[in-house]
C-alpha cells in the first residue's frame, strides 16, 4: 500500500468522525431523542465512509487541474 493510500484512508476516518459526531448531534436534536441521534450516525459513518474514500481516490487519478502532473506524464511517455 503506497503512501498515498494511506494518506486517503487516514483522512477518511478523521473527516469521518468529524462529520459523524455532528449528524449525530443534528439527529438528537431534531427528534430531541439521542438514540435515534446515535443511530443516524451510525449508519452515516459506514455509508459516507466508503463513499469518501472513493472519491478521494478518484480525484487523485484525475488530472483535473493539475498541470504539472500533466506535463511530468507526458514527458515520461
């Protein structure tokens, strides 16, 4: 596993639990129960987890705005 990978899941559970801890709070205090807080977090920790990821790995394939790394590949090839 390269460093990046490991730079993009270390960002994607710190960002999590970040993210988490708020829809937590936002859910306990819209249905005023803090179970159904906790649970709306729950679930949101493992589904926007996975989605995260996958968009952090997808923006680092992606040339998108990045003209160096642009120039570095065609130079290469």
């Amino acid at each position: 596993m390269d460093n990046s990978v490991k730079r993009h899941i270390a960002k994607t559970i710190t960002w999590r639990v970040i993210g988490t801890i708020d829809t937590m709070f936002i859910g306990w205090f819209v249905s005023g129960d803090i179970t159904i807080g906790l649970s709306i977090g729950g679930f949101e920790l493992i589904s926007k987890m996975g989605l995260y990821y996958l968009h952090e790995r997808a923006w680092y394939k992606s040339n998108f705005g990045l003209t160096d790394r642009k120039s570095k590949t065609n130079d290469l090839e």
